[in-house]
C-alpha cells in the first residue's frame, strides 16, 4: 500500500475510472470522490497539484420529472389520514417543498388573508403562498392540536424552540413564544446537537416518506413532495397559458380569475366537490 503522497494524476485517473467503469457509480458520487481526493491533497496533506484542476469531472444526467396525473394524486390522497395526509395536501394546495411545510411557524399562517408565508426558502428569500380555504379548517385544527402541546411544553418549563439567526440572544425567551411554535410539532423531544439543549423539534421528514411506503397507499413515486410540486406547476402553467389567451377579449368576457378574483388551489381544483354549496364558490376555493 503506498502512501498518497507518493501518488500523482495515474493513481487518481484510474481510481476515478474504477469508480465510473467497475462499480458504476452516478455522476453525483463520482463528483463526490473526486471533491474527496481534492479536500485530502489540499487540506489534509497541503499539497497544491495543479494536474487535480485538469481531472474532467462527469455530467450530471439530466432526468424528465415525474408529474403526478390528477386521479393519482386523488388517489394517495384517499388513502392517507392524520397529520401526514394534511402535510401533503398542503404541499399539494401550496406548492411549497417539504422541509419548507415541516418548519412552517403559527406567526407564518393567516387565516384572515388566507395566506402562509414561507421563511427562508430557496436562496434565503422568503415568499407568500395561498392557504387553500378548502385545507384552512385542518389547518386551523392542526393549529389547536399544536397549541395543546406548547401548553404542556410550558407547563413543565421545557426549553424553547430553536429560531434562527442567534436571535434568542437578544430575546431569550422569544422560543418559548406561542408565535413562533412549529405547526407541525414532533411528538417526542431531542437533544440539540449544536447547543446539547433537549427541545422540541419540528416533525421528522421522513414521516411522510414512511406514510407513503405503507402498502396500502401505493404511492406512484416515492419523491412525492418533488412530483407533486412538479404537478402543481404543470398545471397553474397550464391555468396561466389559458389566461394569456383571452387577453384580448372585452373585460366581461374575461373569466373570475382574471378579473382579479381569488384564484383556485391545486387543491380545490382536484376535489371541486369539497367547496360544493359555498356562495361564491369557484373565488372561494
């Protein structure tokens, strides 16, 4: 066995290889031990080799998205319950990722212009999304069951959550704040592994990809919260490209929503019997 010191661009090259070739291995873990033996040469053994830059790197194979048809959307649908069955129709009524559902706050959701505002989302910016009136009522529960768990949190003087930004060391106790509790709170607590204080956390993620293996729900694709993003733009693409078409009709011919109405979520749109009998029914929805 020689030492990697010893060792120059063959050695690297027909590892590689190996790695792409014997074991075939994707383009992403081929990036991976590649970006390994750079952090070993440079930071490990402080060794500059200018022949690493030249090590082409391979390139990311570009996939078709799965998108999700409506019945089986409606389907999966049909056959979850409890707190992840709500998780992913949020996801679905909203469009939002699923880490951006699980770390949803109750100062992030309002009932009154039936909006959620999503913190930090892709690229550190946050963005408003719809809260589908057709979901406010479980949510609205979620919200209830949430505050009942907060209440036995303060009750025995448990730590507060954890909230970006070092901004409980100029408001200690803004996590222990009913605002600022996690819609989706874990059930049991956890040890903090960056500041080793046992608090509460919001929902694991992977309580719904475990809801989403069981064998009755048969979900068509695994990366559900990623299909039904993909679906869900699919189809307001589809709702926008209908508008641009009538935008050189008279303005009473045009349709509800272009006439500033509150649009429709993916939601309502899948289940158009769930706002049967509300007044205004298609600007409700």
């Amino acid at each position: 066995m020689r030492h990697p010191r010893d060792m120059g661009a063959r050695e690297v090259e027909a590892f590689l290889s190996m790695m792409a070739n014997e074991r075939k291995v994707s383009a992403s873990t081929h990036n991976q031990a590649l970006s390994a033996v750079l952090f070993l040469y440079r930071e490990v053994l402080d060794i500059d080799l200018p022949w690493l830059d030249n090590i082409g790197r391979p390139q990311q194979t570009k996939r078709i998205p799965s998108v999700l048809t409506k019945d089986e959307v409606a389907r999966l649908f049909t056959q979850m319950e409890g707190t992840p069955a709500l998780l992913a129709r949020l996801l679905y009524g909203t469009g939002m990722r699923l880490m951006e559902g699980m770390r949803l706050r109750i100062k992030d959701v309002d009932f009154d212009r039936h909006v959620i505002i999503v913190r930090e989302a892709k690229g550190s910016k946050d963005r408003v999304v719809m809260l589908p009136r057709t979901l406010a009522p479980a949510v609205h529960a979620q919200l209830l069951a949430a505050r009942g768990t907060w209440e036995a949190d303060k009750q025995a003087q448990r730590a507060g959550l954890e909230v970006p930004h070092a901004l409980e060391a100029k408001y200690p106790k803004v996590g222990q704040t009913w605002g600022w509790f996690w819609l989706f709170p874990s059930p049991t607590l956890s040890v903090d592994p960056h500041s080793g204080v046992e608090r509460r956390h919001h929902l694991f993620e992977e309580r719904l990809q475990r809801a989403l293996k069981k064998p009755d729900t048969q979900a068509p694709n695994r990366q559900f919260a990623q299909a039904v993003r993909v679906s869900q733009a699919i189809k307001l693409i589809a709702i926008v490209a209908s508008h641009c078409t009538t935008a050189t009709r008279p303005p009473a011919e045009k349709p509800e929503e272009v006439r500033g109405a509150t649009p429709r979520s993916a939601r309502a749109r899948l289940f158009p019997l769930a706002c049967a009998g509300r007044r205004g029914n298609r600007a409700q929805c």
